[in-house]
C-alpha cells in the first residue's frame, strides 16, 4: 500500500522497520500522543496472528520527500476495527495532514472487512476531535478519568463503513 495524497502533496505507506526512530521521536514529542515502547510499534509492523493490525505513515514530498511527519496504527478484531494512535509531528500539524493520514487507514481498514472504526481521544484535544467529526466520527461515550498525566476523560467516537 502507497499513494500520493494529491491535496496534501503526502505520501501514504506502510510503516517499515527503518520508520521506527522517526514515529518514536514524534510520539515523544506529543503531549497527547500515547508512549508506546519500541515493540509495540514492531509487533505492529510485522503483523503476526491477531489482532491485525495497519500501520502506515505519512511522508512529505517535494525538498523534504521522506521526512517522516505522521503515523497510524490500528487494529481490527472481527468487523470492529480501532484506531490505537494517530500522529503528526508538531510542525506539521494544521496543514490537513493528520486527515489525509486517517482517510488512508480507514480505506485500508474497509479492505480487512471492518464494518466500523472505534476510538478514544482526550476530551481536550479539539483539533483532533473536530477531524474526526469531519470525517464522520460520532461520539458515542465517554470514560471519566481515563487518561493520566493530566487526568482527562477520554471520548468514544465511532464510525461506520
């Protein structure tokens, strides 16, 4: 899987070993983003039994091609699928890369038979939650308390496909 998003100027592919350094340092860089050890990330990438699970990330083109600037991964558990993390580095935030990145992942998520993407997301993180309505996302719950470092309640949103 790879594809050039013509809106962003993007390219959209498969997380691969020599990736892991580049989404390790933009995940740290991220109050919001979650702090997964080296294997998670590797367990993502070299697929294995179950779940299964898509992790793709988002390069730039043009004089910056192959810079890593964003990733997803995601799992899929029968017709259910869940977005785990999703990322774009702080730089690069606010240009529409992080929809281009979540439009690519549901697409390969319907290609796996998934009838409906979950996931959660801090209730204070408005930019994230306003991309997830746009693409259709609804909030469906709420889990008080659920994050730490701060405490924040995590919002459940759901879509189908």
């Amino acid at each position: 899987m790879s594809h050039l998003d013509p809106g962003t100027g993007l390219k959209i592919r498969a997380m691969a070993w020599r990736d892991l350094d580049s989404v390790l340092a933009i995940a740290a860089s991220l109050a919001t983003a979650p702090r997964w050890m080296r294997t998670a990330y590797e367990v993502a990438i070299s697929g294995g039994d179950a779940p299964r699970r898509i992790a793709l990330v988002a390069e730039r083109a043009g004089e910056r091609a192959g810079e890593v600037i964003g990733f997803v991964v995601a799992r899929v558990v029968g017709p259910v699928a869940e977005i785990e993390t999703i990322a774009i580095a702080g730089n690069a935030q606010g240009c529409g890369f992080g929809s281009s990145l979540l439009l690519a992942a549901l697409g390969e998520l319907r290609l796996t038979g998934a009838d409906e993407v979950e996931l959660e997301v801090r209730s204070s993180n408005r930019a994230a939650l306003r991309m997830y309505e746009r693409v259709g996302f609804r909030e469906v719950g709420r889990r008080r308390e659920y994050y730490r470092e701060p405490v924040e309640d995590a919002v459940l949103l759901r879509l189908g496909l």
